[in-house]
C-alpha cells in the first residue's frame, strides 16, 4: 500500500536534494519524509472510520448502560473499560464525564474502570500499532490495557475511597432522564465524523510530526540494537525507568508511535515500548491537573500509584511473553 510512499521519499531525499543514501541524515529524512506521509495517511482513515463507529455511543448512553449495571459490580468493571475504548474521550472531557457518572450512582471503581481505559486504550492507537506492527502486538495492547483499567478500577473501589472525592461532586445533581438524545441520521454521522476528523488532526498534527523526528533522528544516529543493553528485556530497571519517564511527558497515542517504532529498532524490548507509550497516555499531566478538581491530592496519588504499578507489572510480564 504505501510502496509508492517510499518511493516518493527516496526521489525526494536521494534525487531533488541529492543526499548521499548511505549517510545518516539521508538515512534520517528518508524515514521522516516516508514515515510522516504514511502516517498521516493512516490517522485520516483510522480517525474518521472510528469516529463514525463511536457516533453510535455518545457518552450519555455510556453513562445509562453502566447505571443499569451498577448492582453487577465485576461486569460494571468490564463494560465500563470496554465502553471506554469506544466512547469519545479527552483530557477535557475528564471531569463532566467522572462527575456525570458519580452523579447516576455508578460505583466509584466503575468509574475509575472507565477513566483508565479511555485514555489508555485508544483507539487511534491500536489502529497505527496493527498497522505498523500487526496483529499480534495490536491484540496485547488493548488485552494489558482492558486488563489494567479493570483491575485498578476493582482495587480501588475496594478500598472505600468515596470520602476523598471533592465534595461538591456529590452535590451536582444533573437531570438528563426527561432529555431526549437526538439520532443523527447517517449523512450526519458521516459529516460529522469528517469535521471531527480534521479537527482532531490539527490538534495533534505537531505531536505527531515531534515524535516522527525524533524517530527520524534515532533512525539515521542511533544503529540497530544500540540500546538492548541498557533498555533490551534482560534489564531488570529498564520498564521501571520507561514508566517513570513517560508519566511526565504529554502526548497523544499517535504521536507516541513513531517513537516506539524506533525504540523498539534500536533494541528497546516491546514491554517496555508499551509500557512507555501507555505512561504518557493514561496518566499525562494535563488529565491529572484536571481530575485534581474531582479528587482530592491523597485519591490522586493512589490512582497514578495503582496504574503506574499495573503499568510497569504489564511491562514486564509482556517482556517475558514476547519473544
């Protein structure tokens, strides 16, 4: 499919600028030329192909489906980490969605279930990983993914931690049964899918053009299985140093990917690639600086504490599977 692709880049950087194909800057802008045009390609198709999947679970049903199921505690859990693959979500969108949910009475573990699995899980993601790395590594993403969400969601609603909500949340009381959910029709759905597409991609397009240069860059400088040593499965530290270096860094899944494409390259073992990418997803700090209006500092730490420890467990677990 994206044969074309390639050979547009090596016209470009071995013909119109005449660098030499063996050098490392050749080498360098021919993976960030061919890299940037296949992947955009990609998000267009997967972006707009979702969206108009996800049209069909707006939020409000989220919310409606998981209150039904709230007297079902462990099968809240796995609808609620299911639903959070499908359903639109955004750091933005993190607390009206925490505060909707508290409100309808779901449990709050359910709803913890729900907010790691969104952003954790995406769907973006998971279409680029089967992309550029099939099948296999696209099915132990979202597998680690739903499994994390269900078990932090089931711990932490164990642990009784109701009382460290900020207690305003408990006062909001939202009136939605007599509202009337409008159905779009399909050229609706189509175009607004499209809209959102586009709108999408203008927010991320820097993020993910930052994470193909430094692609680019570890593609010409840094040769084939340089960092197996230091970051290869053998390395007890290396999971552990991957969480704890995504955590802080804020980007989105597809800006993320061409990274993990050239970690894994230059040696890095595939657990600690995801572990990496899923740090910087679930627990960036833009979605923490705004769950802190919901939570109060000690919940906060529990919740990043429980999903970085689910986080690094699945690193190293999947390092072991993963030959």
């Amino acid at each position: 499919m994206f044969t074309w692709t390639q050979n547009l880049a090596d016209w470009l950087i071995y013909s119109v600028f005449n660098i030499a194909k063996d050098s490392k800057l050749g080498s360098a802008l021919n993976f960030f030329v061919y890299d940037t045009i296949k992947i955009f390609i990609l998000l267009f198709l997967i972006i707009y192909a979702i969206t108009f999947i996800r049209s069909f679970f707006p939020p409000e049903k989220t919310r409606k489906i998981l209150a039904n199921k709230k007297g079902h505690t462990f099968l809240a859990h796995i609808l609620a980490a299911l639903l959070g693959i499908v359903t639109p979500f955004c750091s933005c969108s993190a607390v009206p969605l925490f505060i909707g949910f508290v409100e309808a009475g779901i449990p709050l573990g359910v709803t913890f279930s729900y907010l790691v699995a969104a952003p954790m899980v995406n769907e973006v993601a998971l279409g680029l990983l089967y992309s550029l790395f099939g099948l296999k590594i696209a099915l132990i993403y979202i597998a680690s993914g739903e499994i994390i969400a269900i078990i932090s969601g089931l711990i932490l609603g164990k642990l009784g931690l109701e009382k460290y909500v900020e207690g305003y949340v408990y006062e909001i009381e939202i009136d939605n049964d007599g509202l009337e959910i409008p159905i779009p029709t399909l050229n609706e759905r189509l175009r607004d899918a499209w809209v959102f597409t586009l709108d999408l991609i203008k927010k991320i397009w820097i993020y993910v053009v930052i994470g193909i240069a430094i692609g680019g860059f570890m593609h010409g400088w840094i040769p084939k299985d340089a960092l197996a040593k230091y970051a290869g499965k053998n390395n007890p530290f290396a999971v552990l140093v991957a969480v704890l270096f995504g955590i802080p860094l804020y980007s989105n899944a597809a800006g993320v990917i061409p990274l993990v494409s050239e970690l894994t390259r230059a040696g890095v073992a595939m657990g600690t690639a995801l572990a990496f990418m899923m740090a910087v997803t679930a627990l960036s700090i833009p979605e923490m600086i705004l769950l802190r209006k919901v939570l109060k500092p000690k919940l906060l730490v529990i919740f990043v504490t429980i999903v970085g420890c689910g986080i690094i467990f699945t690193g190293y677990m999947f390092n072991f599977i993963i030959s």
